[in-house]
C-alpha cells in the first residue's frame, strides 16, 4: 500500500527539472501515524502541515539535526551557512527560528488569545496539563516565531521517551477534539513546543533566514534577491507562488527556480485547477 | 639520462598532483566535520510544484563542494475531506487516507548540484 500517484508525480517532476532516479537514495514507507490523521490537521486539512514537529520519531536516530522547510519559500544563500550556526553537542537549544516582525504578533496572539478571545482556555488546559506549573512561567507578550524554516535539535525531542512529541500530540488532540485553542495549523504548536522545552524558549535565527511576504509594511525594503529565504505567507486562493498571479513584483524571485517546474507542470499534463 | 629523470620527475609530479585532487574530492569540507545536512520538506499533491522549487532553489545555491547534504521529502495524500482531479497518472484505488503511509526520499546532492547548476546556466 503506497501513496504511489503523489510519489510518481514527484518523481516525475524531478527528472524533468533535472534530477534523475540516479539521485534517489532510498524510499521508506512508514506506517500511519496519530498526527497523520486529517483531524488533527482540523485548520489547515494538510497533514504534512504537523510532520514537522515530529521529525524526531520519523528520522533515524543517527539523524541529530534538521533543517525544516516549507514549501512555499525560496532558499537565495548556501543552506550550509544556516547549518552551522547551531550544533547540537553540548547545547541547549531544542528550537531555532525567526522571530516574527510585526509587533502584534506575540505568543498571545499566536495560541490564540486574541483571534479567538480565548486565552483563559489556553490557560486553564496549561493547568490541566502541567498542574504543578504557573502560566505566568510563559510571557505572552513575547514575540512568536514562523515555523516555516526551523532547525531542530532531534537529540532533544527524542530525549526521555520522547516526551515532548506526546506534548504536541496532546495539545494536537485538544485543539481538534476538545476545544479549539488556536487555528493556524503546527504554527502554535512549534511555539509551544519550545516554551515547553528544556530550553524554555527558541533560539533566535537572523531574520535574514525567513524574510514572509506579509508579515510588515516594510516588505519592499526586505524582499530582495539578498535575503537567505523569501516566504510567501499570505494566506488567499493565489498568495502561493505555483499559483501567483505574474503581475506582482514580488514573484519575480521565484521564477528562476520555480518557472521550470511549472514548464514541467504542463509538460506533465497535472492539474490546472 | 637527465632528459630520462626530468620526465620521470615529471610524470611523478602529475601522479602526486592527481592523487591530491582525489584525495580533496574524499575528504570532508564542511569544517573537516564530515557532517551531512539534514533537510526535511514535505508536500501534498497540490503543492509538489512549490516543494520541487524549493529543492531548486537549495541545491542551486549551496555552493560549498563536496559537501554530503540529503534532502528527506515527505509526501503525504490529501486529507479524505479534499478532493482533486488529476489527469495524468490513475488515481490509487479506495485507499482510506488515514491509513496511506507516507514515503521519505534520501537524495544525496553534489553531483546533483553541478548538473542542475549546468541546467541553471543554459536557461
């Protein structure tokens, strides 16, 4: 049992851009997940949205450190410069990421507590959950972080049976089964995860690593071909860029890269709609 | 016989030579660490064509040669809830999207680097 139409898609797609089935190392097929359930993904209907927080039971143990991506962003520097600025020997981090720019969006906002008026029922699941702790332990008025581009230390996420992967699945199945804490899919949840986490809060990656279309009034002094990532965050039917509308300027720094996939989009005759 | 040495010294030189470049091609450069970068994306259906771009745009601008890099692709079927249309490849018969599992692709990268990097040039 496979997932075979969207592999031979893909598959298909990289040798037309280039990279051939000689590239291929290995394909291993896992079996399902909680998380992979379109319930938990209640807000955003993708489930790939939440594999990213669980990255450290699905990749090999060997694997200590990961560099998530999203799939609506552009990498302009070498992607070794964002490696190396964290190791996971000897350090406390758990979470690195970008600090998001607009000032309103803080943690309060990002789980929830004003887009749906509901922080005391943030809080009283926090007391529910750990009722030994205090929620003024989490400053709320600290600013939340995009989980599009993170680094993650495995070694962490894996330690003491993996504790904190149960944390996320626990608030994953409160949000989508008791009551709704916050929307915008694994974003709260990444958030949480590193205020949860022995470091206490995320390490701060320079913004130069994931530059979101949208996230300020200043987006035209940011979004130039010099910035490591370029995100395209807007939410709307054409704000990703496959689906951009050629007008904009802000398209033109995907096109070099993402113009020949769509060449080979309609040499494979895929979706038009 | 100095004509003889000076070739022999010669061809030695460019064996020396030749196995320095082989050996530079097997040893480590990422800070002699030998570490390989981990980097995990991953796509429903509908957005395949932002996570290829993606993949084009790192593997065009990681320059640093010899450098082991794998790039683990989760792929995963949409939700039951959302349906598509597709015309090129049959869809997969009645598989309930709860219990579909999902794939990971290792791809290893330098000489993937250097073709689409030629690919890149040529427009």
């Amino acid at each position: 049992m496979t997932n075979s139409e969207e592999v031979e898609v893909l598959a298909q797609m990289l040798e037309c851009v280039g990279i051939g089935e000689e590239y291929l190392g290995t394909v291993k097929v896992f079996p399902p997940q909680p998380y992979f359930t379109a319930a938990i993904a209640a807000d955003l209907t993708a489930s790939t949205n939440f594999v990213r927080l669980f990255l450290g039971q699905e990749l090999p143990a060997t694997v200590s450190k990961v560099i998530w991506l999203d799939s609506d962003i552009i990498v302009q520097k070498d992607i070794t410069e964002l490696w190396e600025m964290l190791s996971v020997s000897g350090d406390t981090w758990t979470v690195a990421a970008v600090e998001l720019q607009a000032t309103w969006k803080d943690l309060e906002f990002t789980l929830g507590g004003r887009t749906y008026n509901n922080s005391l029922r943030f809080q009283s699941a926090f007391h529910l959950r750990y009722p030994s702790r205090k929620i003024s332990e989490i400053e709320l008025s600290r600013r939340a972080f995009n989980a599009g581009v993170l680094l993650l230390n495995l070694d962490h996420l894996r330690a003491k049976e993996s504790y904190l992967m149960e944390e996320m699945l626990w608030w994953s199945k409160r949000n989508s089964e008791q009551e709704v804490l916050w929307g915008g899919g694994s974003q709260p949840l990444a958030n949480l995860l590193a205020l949860i986490s022995p470091a206490g809060d995320y390490q701060h990656l320079p913004t130069t690593w994931n530059v979101l279309r949208g996230d300020t009034l200043n987006d035209t002094q940011e979004w130039n071909s010099e910035r490591g990532i370029l995100h395209w965050t807007i939410l709307g039917d054409r704000s990703k860029p496959w689906r951009h509308d050629l007008r904009q300027q802000s398209i033109g720094l995907w096109l070099p890269y993402g113009l020949p996939v769509m060449e080979c989009y309609r040499l494979l005759k895929l979706p038009e709609k | 016989m100095v004509d003889s040495g000076r070739v022999l010294l010669s061809l030695l030189a460019v064996t020396l030579l030749c196995t320095a470049v082989r050996w530079k091609d097997l040893l480590p450069s990422n800070n002699g660490t030998n570490e390989i970068i981990h980097i995990a994306l991953g796509a429903t259906m509908g957005v395949i064509p932002g996570m290829v771009a993606t993949m084009r745009s790192v593997l065009l601008n990681t320059h640093s040669q010899g450098e082991l890099c794998h790039i683990l692709c989760f792929l995963l079927p949409l939700p039951q809830n959302v349906h598509h249309t597709h015309t090129h490849t049959p869809p997969t018969p009645s598989h309930n999207s709860k219990s579909r599992p999902k794939l990971i692709f290792l791809r290893k990268l330098p000489s993937c680097i250097s073709s689409l990097r030629d690919q890149f040039r040529r427009g």
